[in-house]
C-alpha cells in the first residue's frame, strides 16, 4: 500500500471516530434530556401520590368522626326507643287498669236502684231494619255483577277478534291487488317481482289469519253473549243497587247520631257493647273503633239480633244464610282487634 492510500485510510477511519463521538455525545445529551424529563415526571407522581395519601388519611379521619357520630347517635336513638316502649308499655297498663276499675264501676251501677242502659237497638216502626235490608239487597245485586276485571279481559278478548278481523281482511286485500297485478304483466316487467313476494307473504299471512279467526271467534261471541248478559242485570238491578248506597248513607247517619249520644250520655253501655268493644273508644284509633261499632250495630238492626251479651248473637247457618254467614265472620275477625 502506497503513502497516499495510507493516508487516506487514516483520514477515512478519524472521519468515522468523529462521527461516532458526535453519535454519543448526542445520545448522551437526549438521554441526559429523557432522564432528567422522567426524574421531573416521578418526582410530579410521587407529589401526586403525597397528596392523595394525605386525602386519604383525611377522608379516614373524617369517616371516623362520622362514624363515631352515627355509633353515638344510634345508642342515643336506641335508648329513646327503650324509653318510648317502656313508656308505652306503662300507659298500655295504666289503660288496663283504668279498664278494669271502669268495668267494676260498671257493674256496681248496674246493680244500683235506678241504674238506665241505652237500649242501641231500639227500632220503632222498624225504619232502621228496612235500611239494613235495602243495603243488603243492594248488595246482593251488585254482587251479581260482574266485576271490572272480567268485563275487561271479555273486551279483550273482542277486540282481538276484531283485530284479527282487520288484520285478515288486509291480507286478502294485498292478495287481491298483488294477483291483478301478475295477471296484467309479463315476466320482465319490473313490477312483477314485487307482486309475487307480496302475493306470497300476504297468501300465508291470510291463511294463518283464517286459522286464527277461527279460535278467536268462539271465544269472541261468548264474550259478548256475557257482557250483553251482563249489562242487563245492571240495567234491571241499578235502581236497587242506587236504592242501597242511599240507604246505606241513611243508616250510617241514623246509627253514628245515636251512638255518639248513648257515648257522651249518662246512661250505661249494654253489656254486649262493652264485652265486645269495651267500656270506651281506644285513644289511637279511635275512628276504626267507631267505625267497627257501626258495623255491629247496623247489623244487629239488620238482622233483628237482640242477644244482650254476644254482639253478634248466634253464628248463622253459612248453608241458609250466606250473605249473613260471611257477615258475620268478617265483624267477628273486626271485633277481635276491641275486645
């Protein structure tokens, strides 16, 4: 190798060392740059993570405080609720006693010379009788009624036959216009391909609808044999139905009247009104005790029942009687929330 050829080897390889040494130093600069950027970003996360772990030891501090107030508030709310009972409890006995001596008073006043019972069921002319019985027919006769649930699941079952109706007749009619359709082109006609995809679908629609028609009609004319059956017991029975609720008006009045005088009065309770609802109304729920005593004495008018000790007097025949039975056991299940 020639002088010159080793001289420009050399320069060759210091050109390449040149390049190499600026290659590092400007990894070593845009590393330095990423290191620093990275130390700058974790130092940012670990401020971020300072923050919320002092957050967090604040949130727990706080649901701490919180939770020692809601502990101190349910004792407190515990303790009021023992003492509410206890106090409950306390006036329920003290009701009982004052119960008691009331019934003892009682009694020494009936055996007193002179003592006057209010006779409850006192019915002159037997005016509050026939109210009775002119609720109880009135009853009886919407009763016979059909009820609004079942008027509406026979109107159901009409309204689907009468859709099935439309629904049958669309078809048919698509069948119709699609066949004149097909009647009147030849096959490259554009409208043809549509003619027979409708004709197709609306032909297996009408036949499943035929079908269908077929168990919804049976169904449909029963229900209308029902509701026209129907809606003549109400046009026969409303005058009677009307002629109830007036009289049920009446008697509730008449018997409200009385039973306030014979409670504010002086004379004694009978002894079948204070064995079955006590000597007085309870203070808390006063009025469903009112309410309950007007069923008893209505239906002691209504029925004529004039046993001095039983309420209700003897249980009706339920084979007889039903009407009255069901009565009967319904101010039975009343009477014992009283007695």
């Amino acid at each position: 190798m020639s002088g010159y050829d080793s001289l420009s080897v050399g320069e060759e390889h210091g050109r390449r060392i040149d390049a190499l040494k600026r290659s590092q130093d400007t990894f070593e600069r845009n590393t330095d740059y990423a290191l620093s950027n990275l130390k700058s970003k974790l130092s940012d996360v670990e401020e971020t993570v300072e923050r919320l772990e002092d957050h967090e030891r604040s949130t727990m501090r706080r649901f701490d405080t919180l939770e020692a107030d809601l502990q101190e508030a349910k004792e407190t709310a515990e303790a009021r609720s023992d003492e509410l009972e206890e106090s409950i409890t306390a006036t329920e006995k003290g009701l009982e006693r004052l119960t008691t001596r009331v019934s003892a008073l009682e009694r020494h006043l009936r055996q007193a010379e002179g003592a006057v019972v209010v006779d409850l069921d006192v019915d002159r002319g037997g005016k509050l009788r026939g109210l009775g019985l002119a609720v109880e027919e009135g009853l009886a006769a919407s009763e016979a009624l059909l009820s609004a649930h079942r008027r509406n699941v026979l109107q159901l079952r009409i309204t689907q036959y009468q859709q099935a109706r439309q629904a049958l007749a669309g078809h048919r009619s698509t069948v119709l216009d699609a066949a004149a359709v097909l009647a009147s082109t030849t096959a490259g006609d554009p409208r043809r391909k549509k003619a027979e995809q409708a004709f197709t679908t609306a032909a297996a629609e009408a036949q499943k609808g035929g079908e269908r028609i077929g168990r919804l009609a049976e169904s449909a004319q029963g229900a209308q044999a029902e509701q026209a059956a129907d809606d003549a017991r109400r046009a026969k029975s409303a005058a009677v139905i009307e002629a109830g609720q007036r009289a049920h008006t009446q008697l509730r009045v008449r018997l409200r009247s009385r039973l306030s005088d014979a409670l504010t009065g002086t004379d004694l309770l009978p002894v079948w009104f204070t064995t079955a609802l006590g000597p007085m109304a309870p203070p808390r729920r006063a009025e469903e005790w009112l309410e309950t005593a007007l069923d008893v004495l209505s239906y002691r008018v209504t029925y004529q029942v004039t046993d001095p000790v039983l309420a209700l007097g003897s249980a009706p025949d339920a084979s007889e009687a039903p009407r009255r039975a069901a009565r009967f056991n319904e101010l039975k299940r009343d009477l014992s929330d009283w007695g």
